[in-house]
C-alpha cells in the first residue's frame, strides 16, 4: 500500500452483523468518486461482507460475490459506480496495471481487499484492518483527514 501520513484513526467494535452493516452504511455516506476503501485482515476477517454492507447502503440489491476468481465486480449504484476487488489470488504488485484501477477511479469509488498485495500501486485510501477478536471483530480505520467524518457520523 502506498505510505502517506495517518492522519485519521478511529476503533469500531463490530460484535454482530448489525454492526458491521452501520459500518458499511457510514463508509457508503462518505463515498465519492476517486475513493479507495482499503480492506484488511485475515482469512474470515470480514472483509467481503464488510464490502457487502457498504454496496447495499449504496443500493446494490444484486447478490455480491467475493471477487476472488474474477479479480474485479463493478457495480452501477445510484449514486456513484463502485469497482470491488479482490487482490488474493495476484502474484506480483505488477499485475495491478491489468486491472483498471485507475479507469475505475475517474468514474467512482473502489473497494480493495487485501490490499497489501498491491505494494505501493494503491492511491491515498482509507483502511479498514479487520480483526477477529473474543466478543466479535474490531474494525481498525485509518487514512486521510477527509474521513474523519467517520467518527463523527
């Protein structure tokens, strides 16, 4: 991921479905064209459904699938075009030139998890590193002072 300096961070607990879909809701209000959403965490973090959450507040009612196999879903919703992706299956930072992030970012918004895998080919973004904890999962937000909105909202 690209290193700019933090200069927002918020802790969200996320102990249900519930929570994590209010999380989404709030990232969705927030969203504009050139955003990137950058999704973190292991295996079964949360990620997808995270992403999920934040399309439906959009207005996405099609079934999301995880991206893996296909890399890349783009979504029309009525506000703005939303480009998911999922970068597990890359095997070089190279390989994210093939796959129109740029393109994706002068028309609307993207969603990007594991986003580690693309090095430093991803704009300034907000992070979202997701955690398995005892009571549920936690979501750690970090990025730009323009998503400090988050905290407020």
């Amino acid at each position: 991921m690209a290193d700019h300096n933090t200069l927002f961070r918020a802790v969200y607990p996320l102990p249900d479905l519930d929570a994590t879909r209010a999380l989404g809701a709030r990232i969705a209000a927030s969203l504009g064209p050139g955003d990137t959403v950058a999704l973190a965490g292991d295996l079964g973090a949360g990620k997808t459904t995270l992403a999920r959450a934040i399309l439906a507040s959009l207005g996405v009612r099609e079934a999301v699938p995880s991206p893996t196999f296909t890399l890349v879903q783009s979504y029309d919703t009525p506000r703005l075009s939303v480009s998911h992706y999922d970068l597990y299956r890359l095997k070089s930072e190279r390989e994210m030139d093939e796959l129109g992030l740029e393109d994706a970012l002068e028309h609307g918004a993207a969603l990007i998890e594991w986003p580690e895998r693309a090095g430093n080919r991803l704009p300034e973004c907000l992070t979202v590193q997701l955690r398995a904890e005892a009571d549920g999962r936690r979501a750690d937000l970090s990025g730009p002072p323009r998503w400090r909105e988050l905290a407020h909202a």
